[in-house]
C-alpha cells in the first residue's frame, strides 16, 4: 500500500479522503471479502481509524458487509468510481445476447442495473433496432422511487437496506415518508403477485416499463432487469402479458448459468 510522504504537508492534501481511498484499494489488490483487521494491517492504520472509514464507505454504498461474519466486500457504487467493480460482473457477458432476444421480440429497450446509492445505476443495456435510442446508456442513473427498477430493487432488498433508503430520500425532501412507504409497499406487492414491478408513466409519463431482479450469487449484489419502451409502442397489457414471462425465463436461465 503505497504511503503519504510529504503529501501530509501539502494543505490542500485531505487525508481522509486518501485513507478511505486505500481501503478501497486494498479489494482489488488480492482481497475480495476483508475485515477491519486485515484492512488496518494492509493500509497500516490503526483499526479504530478503520472501523470509522468502512462504517461511512458503507453508509455510502462503497462496501457492503456480510451480516454473517462482519467482513467486508465491494460495494455497487464503486462502479461510479471505475474501481473495477464492472469487470468482476461477467454476468453482463452472459445477460446481453438474451437481452438483445427481449429487446427485439418487445420491440423495447432492456436493460440491467444495480443500486448506486440512491439511484439505480445502468451496467448494461439493449434496444432493437425499432427503438429510439433511450439516450440511457451504461452508466446512466435513474430514479431509485419511480422507475421499475428501481421498485425491483426495493421490493427484493432486505428490510434494514430499505429503511435505510427511506431514511435518506426522506432528507431530500422531494417525497414524503409516506409516499416512499407506500410506493415500497406497492412494489413488493406487484412483485409478489405479478413477479415483477411496473412503472406505467410513473417515472416518465410517455414510458411503460416492467422489471425484475435477481443475484448473481451468494453476497452479491441484487442486479434488477428491466424491458420498457413509449407508451405508444408498449401498453401496459402487451408488457404483463407477453413480455413478463420472458424476463422471468431470462432471469432464470441466467442464473443457472451461473450456477454452473
């Protein structure tokens, strides 16, 4: 783990920011699940200073912690950062012929994202040749509340994790408590009887759009699919009738793929 040196003189130095970095770079140096003694060990900070560093990485999505045994692994929002967090998901390399199947039998635009905070965040994406180009590529952030995907996540995520949510949007003042609460409900009720979540309008008024989720594999994170297109060309009937079923299949041929 590379040292300071005489950047702890440079006032415009902040040495918060650098040791938190640090840790995150202890993940891609040889170590994908870490606890804080490991962690203290190989950027040679004190473990106090360490528990404080991967308590707010957490807080912040940057790491995740296993409930089991309180170690630590990448969290979703290092994608933003390029920490090589997208080269670890090769399951964009198995998603994306069936996601190009979707796209042009529902002659829509699909696409696979993770929770990056408070937005869910594009790793992959799709559309036939028949769509306008969504102008959403990888990379692109969406609303966490309003969008399909977004209630995907929620609806799968566990009980803390949406508390945790609730909490933060409810500080940005753009929804009530309620109306997140509501909107959750909803969406882990559509889940439950539609096996999907949907967004007829909701998050933007000329789009319908359904989504569904799933993990890639024990500890990692839930990445949601969704399949949507203009009203005009997608009515909320065509999405729950025909193109349900078969992003249910393709989230089940994915995964056992990977289970393989």
């Amino acid at each position: 783990m590379p040292t300071h040196g005489k950047t702890k003189e440079d006032r415009h130095f902040v040495t918060a920011l650098a040791r938190g970095l640090e840790v995150l770079a202890c993940f891609r140096s040889g170590g994908r699940v870490l606890g804080n003694q490991e962690i203290a060990q190989r950027c040679k900070l004190p473990k106090s200073t360490v528990s404080r560093l991967t308590y707010t990485l957490t807080k912040l999505g940057y790491l995740v912690q296993d409930q089991v045994d309180g170690r630590y692994r990448l969290g979703t929002a290092t994608m933003s950062l390029g920490v090589g967090m997208l080269a670890r998901l090769d399951v964009r390399e198995l998603a994306r012929p069936l996601m190009q199947e979707l796209a042009d039998f529902a002659q829509a635009y699909v696409a696979l994202g993770v929770r990056d905070r408070l937005s869910m965040l594009y790793i992959e994406n799709c559309r036939s040749q028949a769509t306008p180009p969504p102008g959403m590529e990888a990379g692109t952030r969406i609303p966490i509340v309003t969008s399909s995907m977004g209630r995907a996540y929620l609806a799968l995520a566990g009980e803390s994790e949406r508390q945790e949510i609730v909490e933060r949007l409810s500080e940005l003042d753009a929804w009530s408590e309620a109306q997140i609460r509501a909107g959750i409900q909803q969406a882990i009720t559509d889940y439950r009887t539609l096996g999907c979540t949907c967004s007829f309008g909701d998050w933007q008024k000329n789009v319908n759009a359904i989504a569904a989720g799933f993990r890639a594999g024990p500890g990692q994170p839930i990445m949601v699919m969704t399949c949507g297109a203009p009203v005009s060309a997608a009515s909320r009937e065509f999405l729950l009738a025909q193109v349900r079923p078969r992003l249910r299949d393709i989230l089940e041929r994915i995964q056992g793929m990977l289970e393989h």
